[in-house]
C-alpha cells in the first residue's frame, strides 16, 4: 500500500497502516514507517548541531528519548547499549530552498543505522541495515532496491541546491535554549520565511548573516 501523505522526502514507498506507539505517559498515534533519509550534500553542515550547543543538543535528545519511553517509534526496540538515539526529519521545500525541521524521533540504533544506510554501507553494514529495512517493513530484496533508487534519485536532484535552515520547532520544546541559541534559530527561521524560490548560494548567505 502506498501512501505518499505519510512520507515528507516525496519516496512514495509502500508503508505499513498507521499503528498506536505506546510511551510510559501517553499513547501517540503516528504513521512513522523506516525509510531512507538522504541529506542532500549542500545540507550536510546544516543540522541541529550547527544551532545547538553540545549540552543544547543532549538535553534535546534526552527529551525525544523520554517522551518516547525509551522505545523506538517505528519498531518499539531497544538497543543493547543504549535504548534510542535522537533523528532529525527534515523537510526539503525545492521551491523555496527551505530545510524545515518537521519532526524529531526516537530511533533504536538498528533503524538509525538503516535510516542512515549511505553511512552503514561505509562502515561495512548495509547488509546488516538493508535486512533491518526488510524485516520492520516488511519488504522483499527487490523493494528494498527500489526504495533505495528513489532515495538517490531525490539525493542528487537535492544536492544540487543550497538550503536555508529552518528549525523553529526547536523553540517549541521543552527545553532550555541559551539566548544566543534562540537568537540564531529565529534568524535562520526568518530567513527561510523571505526566501525567493531562485535564491542563489550567495543570496543565502548574505540573508542569513542579515546583510
């Protein structure tokens, strides 16, 4: 079944029905389904770490995780060091050049890995993450390829751009940002909001440092 509403890279790949995810506090209805998540090149310096400090970001990784219940959202797993890592889901506006912070999950470090697979194929483990990617989905070898074919196709038609950082959701959070972290993030966000869809890289730039 394909339901591209539920997948914000445009993938169009086949997911399982939404599920009930159960945390310690509540319950959250979600869609999440594991996917392939390409950072397009021109985007690769363009992260959370680039607004946060290193305590900023732990704190936020905390949060996701206990808001989580320690469980992954997509397969409800642990790892056997530690239970969930923090991921960024970002959404790519290719008419206006935006990179939007729309999500931020708590993955097990088996669907991180699958989720970052580019990497886990440099370290020597995409059989490991392509055979994660098979059995939480669902997939068979072939759509496995498939998805992966879609995932560069949109990879190298994206990293042919620059990309204005939006991550505004961060302010939302309950957590404590610095003031000159609050202060870059809404700079950036603002930014974004007065991008024309044929900004150049040099028209980014001097838009961000508020030339």
């Amino acid at each position: 079944m394909r339901k591209p509403v539920d997948d914000p890279y445009g993938f169009e790949l086949p997911v399982p029905a939404p599920r009930v995810v159960v945390t310690q506090k509540k319950q959250r209805t979600g869609s999440f389904h594991l996917f392939v998540d390409l950072v397009p090149t021109s985007a690769w310096f363009s992260n959370l770490r680039a607004e946060l400090s290193p305590g900023e970001w732990k704190s936020c990784a905390a949060f996701v995780a206990k808001r989580a219940g320690y469980c992954c959202e997509i397969c409800e797993g642990r790892g056997p060091k530690w239970p969930v890592e923090c991921h960024e889901r970002w959404a790519f506006d290719e008419a206006t050049g935006v990179q939007k912070l729309v999500a931020l999950e708590a993955l097990c470090p088996d669907c991180h890995e699958a989720t970052h697979i580019g990497l886990a194929q440099a370290r020597g483990h995409y059989e490991r993450a392509a055979s994660h990617l098979m059995r939480v989905n669902g997939w068979s070898a072939e759509e496995v390829k498939s998805h992966l074919r879609e995932a560069v196709t949109v990879f190298k038609r994206r990293s042919d751009r620059p990309w204005q950082l939006d991550a505004s959701l961060l302010i939302q959070l309950p957590i404590r940002l610095s003031e000159k972290s609050r202060a870059l993030i809404e700079r950036h966000a603002s930014a974004a909001k007065i991008l024309p869809g044929t900004s150049t890289r040099d028209q980014l730039i001097e838009q961000t440092l508020g030339r």
